[in-house]
C-alpha cells in the first residue's frame, strides 16, 4: 500500500492511526451506549455499525449478516481473509481524501464519526481460550538468572520448544479499567508456612498478543506454512502478575491466581494486513529447531514498545522499558504451529500471549522483577520515590507502533491503574 | 426428598437415572438433529425443550425465556437456584406415577421420550474456562514418588494450597467421540534432544468436575460459605494425558500440549439437589488450612468410581480403578473458595476439575502412570495382554454413581477411544 495513501480526516505524522492502519474494536459512545464495531482514523472512530448498515461495505457481505452491528468482532475474525481484506480496502476508499461518499455527506459524517476521547472501549470480542506463551529468551534468562542458576539459566526445554501454558480468559480486560490488588498465600521471608495478605510483589509483564481469525478442528494441526492465515491481528498486553503469590503457588502446575485476576489488552486489534509494511528477520535460533517448528518464509515484526508508569505524584506517565516485539526468540508462527500440533483446536477470537518481551540491554526489560534486579536495585523515578514493585495509585501504560515513511501504525495505550 | 418417590416409568434398582436424579444434558434423537436440553429416567430421554413449548414448566418461568428450547444448558444454570429447584420439583411431580399429565397422553408421551440408544448426546453447553485441580493427596503422593523424592513426595505447598491450573477449554469433548493419538516432542530414554513422535505413553485421569451455575464479578471472591449457591452440577471427567510429552514440556509452565488435545466428559450434569442425600464429612486436613478455606458446614460425596479399559481382544469392558471422591483431600467449596479469593472472576459453565481421584489402596489408583507404578509393573489383562500405557483402538470407560438405599443416583458413562 502506498505511502501516500491520503484521508480528508487529517492525521498527524506521529498518530498510531494514520489510513494505512484502520484496526478494529468495540465502542459505545455516549449518545448510544450500545456496543458496536468501530475503526479509528486520526482522532476520530468510525461507526462501522452505521457504515454496514448504511450500505457502504454491500460490495463486500450481505449487510444483514451484521458483522460490525455487533457486540463482538467473533463473526467478522473468522470471515475468509478475502472478504477481511476487501473490507479494508473498500473502508481505506471510503476515508480517502479523493471520494467523496463520506467527506461530503455532512449528516452521514456527523452520525458516523466520533471523537476517540468521548467513545467508551470494550472488549474486542468473547475469547474462547487465552495462552501465554513464555517467547522472549532474554526474559527467560533473566528470570533464569534469578531464580535458578545464574551460570545455566535457561532450562534445557528452551531453546527445542515454545513454551507456553493456558491462562484465564475470564479475567482479560480492556484498557482503562482498575485492578484490585489480589490477596493470596504468600510465604514471609525466613518463614515456611504461608499467610494470606494482599500481594506486596505486584508487577507487570509487557507483552503482545495475537488474535486467532478462523480456527482448526480438533486433531487437525495448523502446520507452520499456514498460521498467517489463521492469525488476524495483535495487541498490546500487560499480564499482571502477583509475583509472591506465585512462587509459593507455581509449583508443579505453573501460574494460577498469581496472574488470573487481571490481564489488559489494548482497545484496537491491528491486522496483519497493516503490519505487512514492518516485517522483519527474526532472530537466528540455536538449534535448528524441529521439522514442524521450521518455516522458511517466516518473519518478525518490527514493532517498538514502551512501558511508562504514572504514580500520583507525576504530572505525566515516565517511560520505564523500551523493548521491541523483534526480540522475540519463537515467532507466532512457530507458537501456533507448536499450540495445534497435538491436535489442539483453537477457536476465533481465541487470545495466544507472546509472554514478557524483553530485550538483551538494561532499559528494555519488559518487568519490574528484571528491571530492579529481583528487587536487588530498586527503581529511582523522577520525582524521587523508589518503586520495587507496583504501589497502590501507580498507573502503568504500554503502548506499540511501527515506524513508517512519515506515519506510524500503532496499537494505542493500555492503561490500568492499581487500587488498593 | 423420599426415596419411595416413584415414576410411571419403569426404572430398575441399579439405573443411574432414577426419579431421584434427574440430571440434564443436551442431546439430538433420530427424527430431530436439533441440539436440546433432556434429562433422563431409567433408558428414556424425557424432550425438556418440548415439556418447556408446552407450557408444563411455565409456573417456573415464562417459556418464551427457552432455557431448555436450546443448543446449551448455559441460560439455564445462571438462573436463581430457587427456579432450579422449582423446574426440578416439577419435572418429580410430572414424571411421577401418580400424575395423569404426561402418564395418561399417549401422544405426548409418544413426542417427548426418546430411547436414551436412540439419542447422540452432545457437549451440554458452553465451556468459558476450564480448570483442573489436583486434589488427591493419594495421587500427588503416587506421581511423587515416582518423579521427586521417594521419602518426601508431597511439596511443600500441598497441604496448605489447593494447587491447580487452567487447562484448555475448547478441547473438552462429549463422551463416545474418538481422539487421535497426539504427535509431539518427546525426549527418548537416555537421549537429551528431542524427537518428534506421537506418544508412546497415553494415559487417562479419572476425574470428576462440576459446572458453574451462577458466576462471580472480577475483583469479588466468593466466601467459602457461598460456593455451594455457584455449583450447579457435576460430570465425570477423563483428562487424557501424554506422558511422554508432558514430561519434557511442563517445567517451568505446567502441562500444556500432553493434556490439551482432548478431555472428555460424561454427557448428564447431576445437580447438587440430586447429590443432597450423599454427603460425608470429609478428610482431615492437618494442618488446618488458612481461614478462607475453612468450613464447618463443608461436606465431601460419597460417589463411587470406576475405570474399565475394553481392548479389541475384549467382548466386554474389564474394570481395572475403582476410587472414589471422598478420597478427595480438597472440597469443591474450598477449590472454588481458593480459585475466586486473589479476584478471578468465574462464568456460567466454567468448568472445574477435581485432578485425579486416587485412593490410599493399589486397585483404586487412577491413572495407568500409577497402577502400573510407572511402567514397573505393566498391567496384565483377562486376554492376557499387558499394558503399560493406552494402545490404539483401546477404548477407557468412566462412570459414577452413589449408592442409595434401593436405588442410585448415577453419571452414566464417559467413553473415549484412542485411534492412530
């Protein structure tokens, strides 16, 4: 798609939402609180309810089958990719600054757009399933480092298999929503039996994640070749984690309550389509891995992060990790290869986690347990106070974009906010 | 609730499903393909989504609500346990043998049962999440003798937590559906890099679950003393397992692909109405656990277990486990007490499991890992052939039931086939 692809809505250069991105989420807005599928160009969404409804996309699907005059994205994920892709390009013709279907029906516009600082966001969709993997090899060496062996960190399934386990779905959450501080057993240092207090280790974990567009069968693996075609598009995701609870709890069956009472997302699923333009070489793997797990037209996505934190006493957030999606060690073709290939089946909206993206510098670790050290160094802001973990009040905001010729393709802000 | 109760239908002493069951499901008969609630009594399948068209629930709820004229069970469980025990109190009464209504309408009659061989039963609703605890201390004994430390077996976190996990909700399959022998990495003996393979050490984990009825909001535990108003029923569970797969792929995250690619359960949800008259104090827990776990009014159920494996060489299935849930050493009340208390939110149909029912004894052991103590002591069948793990076309036999004075409250069967 080319740069130059123009909107009459206008978008400034370091926007997340220029016209090549046009993401997709769920809104309500305060004139009608009904929830619906919207797109964001600028500052402003777009009522694809209202654009369905209209006509405006009858090129592309019988409008009567409501994809976007829906509470969820479920129905429009799993459509065949042609259709997904027909529609973005029949809504990048509609918001161009040469058509005038929209840019000069002044009512249809008034009814259509909304500004985004007025619009409520909610979940995409209902998610099936929701896994983390665990795919960033710098943070399992860190958390190896810490935990296990500083000589030998990484465990000797690392680097053969994507690791990865099943978390709550439940429990995930759109941005701008508070978390309560979980209680739990946690051990007391020196002691050997547990207490039930709120946690005092909360922490964040910076990750991405993916969106399954058309599922697989149960027994029927999505090999390695075919995984784009069942991914739709990502976002921003910060898996809360109680760290006290979960060294008491983790063992042998891995992370429980420690991370199921809070995952957030970020409000707007970026299609693959809109990151075609940022893909990248993934990082060298050392050894090759198995057959099934080997793809030679694969590829990472250069996507940059960023984690700020906004404690009470701050004007504005203060950015505390800058990692990038690129250092990822297993691809998400290789984790869905790797999630189906003993038959797991997967639904559409089912939500796959990358795990914590952290880079090999200090600066791009993607938690505050590598960021201090284990606790070992704790973390001075400006305004003087000393966080180790997250305190009650402390907002933490995560945010995502790939750098383009003159514009961004970004994933917005997912924001939450502790409270005791 | 009397156990004189009587049907017009004719019910033997050993059915699971007399008057005083009543469990439901979700079945689709011969000459209608349409998914619907039923429930069971003797070897009839009573239509409930046709008893709901015809107005004899209606002074329970208006029918237009279709709780039964439906492809799930999810409506109906969310509703207030007071309409539940109404429903089921209607359908005593309408099925008793001194009630005209249904008894004396030949035509009606003739509508609503269906032979339970003549039906297909299907997955009786909508699984958000699905848990799997790890409650019997016998069993968490067994593996850790095997895998950790013969003197010390039990973790230190055992008895003080109850320990589970989340497992995949989309794989949970009906009874009578066949599984694929899952392929995937495994760590041949004395090698250290893996092989990919299908698994050569399939196993089955005799379990039961319960459904949640009514869920909780994220961020408000549910008190120990209220779990039993959030568990509408109970099935029997069996949670296939790989080994070999397991083994190699668990730490630090817990099982992932060895127990995703297949779980199935017994097609008939079991009230706790219906489970009333079997309650047993259960085991002893020393130490006493913390004080959100603790329950004077708790009660375990005395439901008897069986596991029977049928070969190809086999004319019938040969039982080879018999347990039962009182061995358990956690409760429901405190799973689901423990599983809400750090703020995780639970859905209608959550799905939650008890891990493997083992008792103290050999012969009640229940999975193959422990009766044939990891492969030292295969087991030898009446054919005369031995197993250590499940071979293809062998096909794993569940089923349950409480004992009642001159009748049983029963779960039926859960079956499931290995196929290459």
């Amino acid at each position: 798609m080319p740069t130059t692809l123009k909107s009459f809505i206008s978008v400034s250069p370091d926007s997340h939402f220029p016209i090549q991105n046009l993401p997709y989420g769920i809104f309500s807005s305060k004139n009608n609180s009904t929830k619906r599928a919207g797109t964001i160009i600028g500052d402003q969404v777009l009522d694809l309810a209202l654009i369905e409804q209209r006509g405006l996309l009858k090129q592309c699907y019988d409008p009567s089958l409501a994809l976007f005059d829906s509470t969820s994205l479920n129905a429009f994920v799993e459509q065949p990719r042609a259709l997904q892709k027909q529609v973005r390009e029949t809504l990048q013709k509609l918001l161009s600054a040469d058509n005038a279907v929209l840019r000069d029906d002044e009512a249809l516009r008034q009814a259509a757009f909304h500004a985004y600082a007025d619009v409520t966001m909610h979940m995409p969709g209902k998610i099936g399933d929701y896994t983390d993997f665990y795919s960033s090899i710098d943070h399992a060496r860190n958390t190896g480092v810490l935990f296990r062996d500083k000589d030998n960190p990484l465990l000797p399934n690392y680097r053969h298999i994507p690791v990865g386990y099943h978390g709550r779905a439940s429990s995930v959450i759109p941005t701008n929503r508070s978390i309560k501080r979980p209680h739990g057993q946690v051990v007391p240092k020196d002691a050997t039996d547990p207490i039930f207090s709120p946690s005092k280790a909360l922490d964040f974990e910076l990750e991405m994640a993916f969106f399954i567009g058309k599922g697989n069968e149960l027994g029927e693996p999505i090999t390695i070749d075919k995984t784009y075609e069942h991914i739709f598009g990502l976002v921003v995701l910060n898996d809360w984690s109680a760290r006290d609870i979960q060294k008491w709890e983790y063992v042998p069956l891995g992370p429980f309550l420690s991370k199921s009472f809070a995952t957030s997302i970020s409000p707007w699923i970026v299609t693959l389509e809109a990151l075609e333009p940022f893909h990248v070489t993934p990082r060298a793997q050392e050894p090759t891995p198995l057959s099934y797990l080997q793809f030679n037209k694969d590829f990472s996505l250069d996507i940059q992060l960023e984690v700020a934190i906004k404690t009470t006493k701050m004007i504005k957030p203060e950015v505390i990790c800058r990692s990038n999606f690129s250092y990822l060690y297993w691809t998400m073709a290789q984790q869905l290869a790797h999630h189906t290939v003993a038959g797991c089946n997967t639904q559409p909206m089912d939500l796959i986690a990358s795990g914590t993206i952290s880079g090999p510098e200090v600066g791009s670790f993607g938690s505050l347990l590598e960021i201090t050290f284990g606790g070992a160094q704790p973390l001075t802001l400006s305004t003087g106070e000393t966080r180790v973990y997250i305190q009650d009040g402390d907002e933490i905001i995560m945010t995502a974009f790939c750098q383009g010729d003159g514009y961004r393709v970004g994933f917005g802000e997912v924001r939450g906010k502790i409270v005791g």
